[in-house]
C-alpha cells in the first residue's frame, strides 16, 4: 500500500538524519529565520526535538508506552525507539506491532503533521494524530496476518496480539523403505556454531531396512551446507565403489536438495562439492534425491552428530555396530514407528473473537 512504502522510505531517511527539517537546510547555505512553534517553548528545529522534545512528540509516545508498558529511560529520540526494539512480546503479532509497526507509525504522523502546521497551516490535535496511528496499526495488521480481522477496533487489535497463540501444525513423519531391487542413502550435516567443528553421518539400507554400512565422519571447521554436502558425496562413492546401481537419496535439507537436481545455482565456495556430487550421479542405473523431514533421517542425524564429535571417521557395517542412539533409532525406522513434526504457524493463530 502507497502509505506503507512512503512510510519506510521516511524510516530510512529519518535514521540518516536526510530530513529536510529547518536545521538540516541551514546546513545547506539556506538562511532564515527557524522556531518550531508546535510547543510551549519554541525553538530552533531539528529531528530531536520534533519527534522527542515537543508537545506532540511527548504526548503520543507517553499514551503509547503507557499501553504496551514500554519504559521511558530518557535520552534522545533513537535512545528512546530502543525500548521498542528490545519491548518483550508473547507472539509474533505482538513483536511485529511493538518493534516495527507502533514507532514507525508514530514518528511517520508526527512528521506530517509538522508538515500540515508548517506548510499548510492547518492545526494539529494530539487525539486524532493517534487515531490515525491506530487505524494504520489495525490496517497493516490485517493485510500482514489475513486470518486477523480487526475492522479498524483499536481494543480488539490490542486483546488480539496480546491472547494470540501460534496454531500448531503436526506433521506424522516416518522412514519410507525403498522398493524392491533398490537401496536408500540416507545423509546429514551436523555443526555446532556456523562456522566450527562439524561432522556428516549416513546409512545404507536395503528394502527390508537392513543396514549394509554406515558412517560417522568430522569436517572440521565447515558451515552446514558444507557438511551435507560432504557427508553425501561420501555416502554416494561408497555406493559407487561398492558398484551399487539402484538407489534413493533422502536429506533433510531441501536446499542441498535442489542444488543437486540443478534447480537453484549453489554458492560458489560450495560448487565443487555440488558438481562433485552431480558427476557421481550420471554413473548410477536408477538415481534420484529427494527431501524428507528431520524427523524421518534421524538415524543420519545422529551419525552426523558423532561424526562432529569424533577425529576420524568410523563405518559401521550393521545395524548392531551403530552408536547406541543410532541403533535404537533404526530399529524404530524398520519398524515403521513414525515420529510427529510440531511447528508453530507463522501466519496462523488462535484466538478469542468474542474478546
């Protein structure tokens, strides 16, 4: 919408200080005479004292810290937005609103109506300067969470954000054993901070679940794309040197995922690994990569997760020589125990309509 595109462009150039307030076109060899004249004590004018030190600018941001309890620690005007910033909040609703909605609509209305008093002479009321805050809060809100209809209510935008919970998505998500005359290749990447040491694990199974080999390796210092693609280029030249020809791969990063099948360009620093991985690829009779869930490549997880652990790499060449977690986790893939994905919804919440 035109007022939330000219509302940030004022936001960038409020931050560099490229307002054409009075002061800023003195600085420009333009002289005249300058009092801000939208508070008791007139004065020089400038950015601190119109969005912070005048009458206007002190009561809009006094009624809105009083209802979201925002803390007033004094200092200049980007001092004071830091308590919007860092406000707490309960959803993401509620964190939108406080930290990006509410201050960035209250400095855009206070600079128009300096401009309306200043240019065009027409006199400002503190009541209907919130107000329109409050309808534009309501409006963005509606537009960015569709599910949310406030209808301009300003109290019910409030009891919303603040009741609001995440609607939970659960996901049963389950280890697929392949097809007859197939094998599965199952691989992940584990780091521990991005970047520092890391490590790759992956299982070789046929179609009744057996596991035919497995491995645990280190990287070293590398980020976790890096590690998932190492840890399937290995996986895939231990299927080649075994001179296996039929095989899925499942990872659980669906960005590794279309590097491979080509449908997305890799990073550069990751592009030898990538093309290494590709060039493997061609010698297989059957080959294709799909994603899955972390939940259905757990047992590639924990392989990753001892691999980063570990100073050198370790196979394993049945089910009963895996690392205890590993083992316990590929005996409940074999026998198709699912695991259940739990994320919050993003753009999907629960709430109260009545309130």
């Amino acid at each position: 919408m035109e007022y939330q595109i000219l509302a940030i462009r004022f936001q960038t150039v409020w931050i560099h200080n490229r307002l054409p307030t009075d002061d800023n076109i003195k600085k420009l060899g333009y002289l005249y005479p300058s009092r801000y004249d939208r508070c008791d004590n007139p004065m020089s004018e400038d950015v601190e004292h119109i969005f912070r030190k005048s009458n206007l600018s002190k009561n809009i941001w006094n009624a809105f810290r009083n209802q979201f309890g925002i803390n007033d620690s004094g200092g200049g005007i980007r001092h004071a937005m830091l308590g919007w910033w860092f406000a707490n909040f309960q959803n993401p609703i509620q964190k939108l609103m406080l930290q990006v909605i509410i201050p960035l609509l209250i400095n855009w209305h206070i600079w128009k109506a300096r401009c309306r008093k200043k240019y065009d002479q027409e006199r400002f009321y503190i009541p209907k300067v919130a107000h329109y805050i409050f309808h534009d809060t309501t409006i963005i809100i509606h537009k960015q969470f569709r599910q949310i209809d406030v209808a301009s209510n300003w109290k019910k935008c409030l009891s919303i954000c603040e009741t609001a919970k995440p609607k939970l998505n659960i996901i049963r998500a389950t280890w697929k054993l392949p097809q007859p005359g197939m094998f599965k290749l199952n691989t992940n990447g584990c780091f521990n901070g991005n970047p520092c040491k890391s490590g790759g694990g992956g299982v070789v199974r046929v179609h009744q679940g057996e596991v035919i080999a497995a491995f645990a390796t280190p990287f070293g210092i590398q980020t976790n794309n890096a590690a998932e693609s190492l840890a399937l280029c290995i996986g895939l030249k231990w299927c080649k040197d075994q001179r296996i020809n039929k095989i899925c791969v499942e990872l659980d990063s669906s960005l590794v995922v279309n590097w491979v099948n080509g449908k997305i360009k890799p990073p550069w620093n990751l592009r030898h690994n990538i093309e290494k991985i590709q060039k493997i690829m061609i010698t297989f009779e059957a080959f294709h990569v799909t994603h899955c869930y972390r939940e259905a490549n757990r047992v590639a997880d924990a392989l990753a997760k001892e691999g980063s652990e570990r100073t050198s790499t370790k196979w394993y060449f049945s089910a009963h020589e895996l690392p205890s977690q590993a083992r316990g986790l590929c005996f409940m893939d074999k026998d198709k125990l699912a695991s259940f994905r739990i994320r919050a919804s993003k753009t999907t919440f629960v709430y109260d309509a009545n309130d």
